[in-house]
C-alpha cells in the first residue's frame, strides 16, 4: 500500500492517532476516580454509580460491530474526524449531566463514538506509517 503522504504529513498523522488514543485512555481510566467526585454531586450510591462505569463497558461491547461497519461503509477518515468531534461533544457534555439518567446517557454515547474509533484509526496505521514494517502500531 504505498502512500502519498510526504514524511511530514506521516508524523502528524501518527502523531494526531497517538494523542486521540492517550485522551481515550485517560478519560476511560480516570472516570473511575472522578466517579467519587460525581457520585457525591450527584447523589448517586455504589449500585448507581457501578451502572454508570458498567454502561460503559456495555457500550463498548455493543457497538465494535457497528463501528467497523461504519468504517467500512463511509470510509476510515471521515469516520475518524467524525467519531473524534462526538467523542468530544460527549465528553464535554458529561461534565453537564444533571442526574442520573443524564450521565447513564452521556457516558454510553461517549463510549459508542470512542469504540467506532478504534477500527478506523487503526486501519489509517499503514498509511500513516513512515515504513512498512509494522512498528507504528506498536508505538500505540
């Protein structure tokens, strides 16, 4: 698959990859310990609040399919840009959940888009990488 990308164009690329992943991951991992903040503004008890990290991971499970389908369908790079501009709306919206309900719904939006952009972003790995040897995934 050879590419079109000066060397540049491969690095930002990698490098924009890189950075959605690690706020990914930040936000997943850190809405655990920001839980105990929510849970006390909100009022939520334990079981409300282990809904909220559960939903979550149900999100997840339900949407790898229909992520890939969407990449598959519309495109890698579109539903890249699409999925990261949701993903953000979603996690700026969680901060303005107002109930329970509120955040249960937010949180699995947030995830929905988050998991769409796994597929996507991994297939744009190739052509962003600066040599065709595989290493770019593993820097991920």
């Amino acid at each position: 698959m050879e590419s079109s990308f000066s060397s540049s164009q491969k690095t930002a690329c990698l490098s924009g990859l890189f950075l959605a992943w690690a706020v990914g991951y930040a936000d997943r991992i850190l809405m655990s310990t920001a839980i105990i903040l929510i849970g006390h503004e909100l009022a939520l008890n334990a079981r409300e609040a282990g809904m909220r990290l559960s939903a979550f991971c149900i999100s997840y499970a339900l949407m790898q399919l229909p992520g890939g389908w969407l990449s598959d369908r519309f495109g890698s790079r579109i539903v890249v840009v699409l999925c990261i501009v949701m993903w953000s709306a979603f996690t700026g919206a969680t901060s303005m959940a107002w109930s329970f309900a509120s955040l249960l719904v937010i949180r699995f939006c947030s995830a929905s888009t988050r998991v769409a952009f796994r597929r996507p972003a991994r297939s744009q790995w190739p052509r962003c990488s600066p040599s065709r040897n595989g290493r770019a995934p593993s820097r991920f």
